[in-house]
C-alpha cells in the first residue's frame, strides 16, 4: 500500500467510525497497523488479486477485553 492509498484508506476509516484519533502506521509486508490513539486496534491489507483493489480491515477482539454484558438483552 503506497502513501496515498494510506492516507485515503486513513481518512475512510475517520469518517465511517467518526473518530479522528485512528491512524495507520505502514508495515515492512505492506499492510498497515490500525491505531486508535496509541492503541492498536487491527491491521488493513490491500487485496489487488482480482480486477478491483480492496482494502481488508481485520481486528481481532480478546474476550477479556469484553464487557460482562449482564445489562445486555439477549435475544430470544
């Protein structure tokens, strides 16, 4: 992924979850780590093996960062 690419996929990322605290830091493989704040949150690749371009996002959730979640209706 060339800077450009980096700074739009950036600016993507901002918009959509509306938080301009998200960067991407470029990676020796070409991806780039996603960063909230100083927190990283997930990594995006640049898929170009078919016609189009695509840009995969991937973050992995730990279980012990989740919440209890005894608040949270489940549904039936």
């Amino acid at each position: 992924m060339n800077r450009s690419e980096m700074l739009r996929v950036e600016s993507y990322l901002r918009r959509k979850f509306g938080n301009n605290s998200i960067s991407l830091k470029e990676q020796k493989d070409g991806s780039c780590e996603v960063q909230l704040g100083e927190e990283f949150i997930g990594v995006v690749y640049r898929d170009d093996e078919d016609e189009d371009v695509s840009y995969d996002f991937h973050m992995a959730i730990l279980d012990i960062d989740l919440d209890e979640g005894t608040d949270i209706p489940l549904p039936d």
